[in-house]
C-alpha cells in the first residue's frame, strides 16, 4: 500500500493537466509522512505550513498565487522554484479560506506542485 500511494503521488507529479491534490483521510494514518517521503524522494526542497500549528499562516494566501509564492518565500527564507519545490498545506481544513484558493493554483500557477492534507 506504501509503495502504492507513492507510485500514484509520482504519477500526479509528471501529470501535464495536474491540479493541487488533496490528501483525506482519518487522524494520524500517516498523510503528512506520505507526502514528506514523496518530496524526500522527488523534490529539492519541502515547503511545510501546518494551518493547525500555525492558523496565521492562512494570511499568506490572501493574494494571488504569484504574490502568495513571494510572501512565503519570505517566510521560510529562501526560493521556491517551480519542478523542484513541493508546497505542503498541511491540516488544511484549519483554513478554509486556503482551500478555496487553491483553484487559483491551477488557474494561475500550474507549474507549481502543491499537495494539501486534510
């Protein structure tokens, strides 16, 4: 089932047409380590916000994506570089202002990978 769930997660990653994924599923199976794995394996760096740890992170993403990438470049020090960086919105159901705005991702930020868990 391991392997599954990142032989789907790669498979989503090279996808032409991908949208951001959101990842549900019960409390505490393992959705956070999965994507951790993932971008461990495919990735060069992990961008983590954790809107239950942090509920004032969700003032980030009041922009658009493109001003939304740059603020949290701020944030957490350092570029975010489309096919090689992994935004991670952790316990996203915290903030569900940044779950509506993940459309605008797809719209206007395609190239950028961003998984949700809730």
């Amino acid at each position: 089932m391991h392997r599954t769930a990142l032989e789907y997660l790669e498979s989503w990653k090279s996808r032409a047409t991908r949208k951001p994924l959101v990842v549900r599923g019960a409390r505490q199976v393992g959705k956070s380590c999965l994507v951790r794995l993932f971008a461990e394996a495919s990735f060069t760096r992990l961008v983590e916000i954790n809107f239950e740890r942090n509920p004032e992170q969700a003032s980030l993403f009041v922009a658009s994506p493109r001003e939304t990438m740059r603020n949290l470049e701020l944030q957490f020090g350092g570029s975010i570089e489309p096919g090689s960086t992994l935004l991670f919105l952790d316990e996203i159901q915290a903030a569900d202002s940044v779950l509506a705005r993940l459309r605008y991702f797809h719209e206007e930020l395609p190239e950028l990978h961003v998984v949700a868990a809730c």
